[in-house]
C-alpha cells in the first residue's frame, strides 16, 4: 500500500509542508508518485520518516540525519554518543532552571505577602526583604530559617503592623535604658535583652539563649546590624550584645 502525503503526515504527527521540505532537500523522497504526480509514500517511505523524526527529537540537524541515513561509513553509535552527551548537558541545564523557578515560587508563597504599597506603610524606608537572599545563604538549611519562613508565610498585613508595633515599643524604650546609663549586666538591661529574645521566638523561630548569644555577637560584628541599632542610640549594639551574653549566663547557670 502507499499513502498520500496528507495520510503520511497524519501518521507521523508532522505537516504537510514539513514532508515537501523533506522531499525538497532530497532528505525523504517518496517512493512512488501517482498519475498527476502526486506524492505517494510506500512502507519503507514511512520506516525513513520514523528513523528521520527519531533523529530529529534528539536534536540533529536535518544534514547530519541525512549522512546517517545514506552514508554506508556514518557511525551511527558514535552520532548517538555524541548527541546523548549534548542531550544529557541540556537535561542538566534545565534541570537547575526549573529548580530555579521552583525556589522563586517558593520565594514568594513563603515570603511577606504584602503589596509595594502595603509594605511601605508598614516598614517605611525599611525593605523587609532587603537581606532576605544573604539570609538563606547563611541559614537556608536550618530549621529556624525554615520555620521563620512557615510564619512569616501566615502573616497578614494587621500582624506586621503589631509585629512592628511591638519592636518600636521596644527600641523607644531600650534607647532610654542606654541613654540612662543602666548597665547592660542590669537587672533592667537584662529583662529587656530576654523581652528581646521571646520577640523572636513568638514570631520568627525558638531562639534558645545560646542562639540569642550568637545573634548578639552578630549585631557588633556586622556593621549593617550595628548602624542599624546604634541609630537608636550611640553604643546601643554593643550594650544590647553585653546584655544578651548576661541574659544567657542567667539561664543556663
């Protein structure tokens, strides 16, 4: 039996025009032609098509599939080899792009879900995601990083407002303690160092001492920390450290 090339094309999954081109370059010139001339494709006219559409999905150019196809010397093992070390590299490519998409709408569904507009009226000139991607990159692995992120994903516009609340109320008032000269291994000093600590923890991740000691050490050490609270009040960051470290040695002695 032969077929017309509107019923080859239908077979293969391919346009007509596509089975033209194919007869045009000499790539698959059907066996058979009907009295006005007509393209007729037999069975092996089809077998062709099928090696040729086989060759095509693994990314070979139309000449190469036909020098694989016509010349007796062609290795058709050492073509496949090279095109499986292509495919592979394009697999792997695409692979660490979709992980990339995955990890951006991860991003955004666990993020602050709040409007530019929104998160100007609640933070101001802040950018609550401004160290966001440093963020991961130091504690992306952790279970408080992954917890922080499960929390901040519930919260809406009326729980950042209190959250914010809550931190200016508290930077107004350790201001104050500074400013007064109260020592930072203080009884105040400290209730406010462990008010700072249960902040936190009720909104973020369970911050144990020793965590909070840590964090402490990184107000001082990172500058950005360091301006951020001694704009509150000059000295602020490394009174808060002290009293952290003082806070933490009265509950683990």
């Amino acid at each position: 039996m032969n077929y017309s090339v509107g019923q080859a094309a239908g077979f293969a999954g391919v346009t007509v025009r596509t089975l033209h081109h194919y007869d045009e370059i000499g790539l698959l010139v059907p066996g058979e032609r009907s009295t006005a001339g007509h393209r007729r494709y037999g069975d092996t006219d089809l077998d062709r098509l099928q090696k040729i559409l086989f060759y095509r999905e693994l990314g070979f150019p139309l000449d190469e599939v036909a020098a694989l196809l016509d010349d007796p010397d062609a290795d058709p093992r050492a073509q496949l080899r090279r095109q499986h070390d292509l495919l592979t590299a394009r697999i792997e490519k695409l692979q660490k792009m979709a992980a990339a998409v995955e990890h951006a709408m991860e991003a955004r569904r666990m993020g602050i879900d709040l409007t530019p507009e929104e998160r100007f009226e609640v933070f101001g000139d802040k950018d609550p995601e401004q160290y966001a991607e440093e963020a991961e990159q130091r504690w992306g692995g952790t279970e408080a990083y992954a917890e922080s992120q499960r929390r901040a994903a519930r919260y809406t516009k009326a729980d950042w407002q209190r959250m914010k609340a809550e931190t200016d109320d508290w930077s107004a008032r350790y201001a104050a303690l500074v400013t007064a000269a109260e020592p930072p291994a203080g009884e105040r000093a400290m209730d406010m160092a462990e008010e700072h600590r249960q902040h936190i923890s009720a909104w973020f991740y369970d911050c144990p001492p020793e965590m909070h000691r840590c964090l402490a050490a990184m107000y001082v050490s990172d500058e950005r920390f360091r301006a951020f609270y001694d704009a509150m009040a000059p000295g602020l960051a490394e009174h808060l450290k002290q009293a952290i470290e003082a806070n933490a040695d009265r509950h683990t002695s």
